[in-house]
C-alpha cells in the first residue's frame, strides 16, 4: 500500500498550466496589426508567419494556431511587444537571446 493509500503526507509536485488563449476575431487581428501601423506583409514578419496566413485570418477563413495566437494575444495587450522583439532580433543572431528576452519580459530573474 503506497503512503498516499494510507492518507499519509506526501510531498507532491503540481504543476498548474496556463489555460489556452481564446481565439481573436478577425476584427480583433486587424485592430492590432493597425495599431503598430503595419502591412500585412510587416506584420507577418513580426509574428513568424506568411503573410496569406495574416490575410486568411483577417478575412476569416483561417484562425492562428499555438504560436502565433499566444503572440498575437501578448500583442493585443501590450502591441509593442512586438516591435521590441522584432528590433531585438539582431541580438539574438549575435548570440544574446538571454539579455533581448530580459529586456522583452523585465519581470522575469533566469532562464
């Protein structure tokens, strides 16, 4: 019979995840792109994806999926996110990821 069987304390792990974002409307895509005053061809850039991805999901035929829907949910709230990322790109390629992802997200102490 293991410890937790006999109603003993036992020393566990939980481990909460953070619920899936919501789906944006079409509506809600284009506001955010718009507010970084940005093409769809710029905007794609941004968030990693085509820009017939963008086109599709401002017209409604197709939604962003994982990735790109978590960007565009941190863009939503914050849209300059975006643009900090993009212009710390460089960084990344130089070989400071640490320090760019330090400077997108200052609340957070290690990786």
């Amino acid at each position: 019979m293991r410890a937790y069987e006999r109603g003993e304390d036992v020393n566990l792990r939980v481990t909460h995840f953070p619920s899936a974002p919501k789906q944006l409307t079409p509506r809600e895509i284009r506001r955010i792109r718009t507010k970084l005053n940005a093409s769809q061809a710029v905007f794609a850039q941004y968030l990693n994806v085509s820009a017939n991805a963008v086109r599709s999901w401002e017209q409604g035929t197709r939604k962003p999926q994982q990735a790109a829907l978590k960007l565009l949910v941190i863009a939503k709230k914050n849209p300059k996110a975006l643009l900090t990322a993009q212009r710390l790109l460089g960084d990344r390629i130089a070989g400071n990821l640490e320090q760019s992802y330090f400077l997108i997200f200052p609340g957070i102490s290690g990786l």
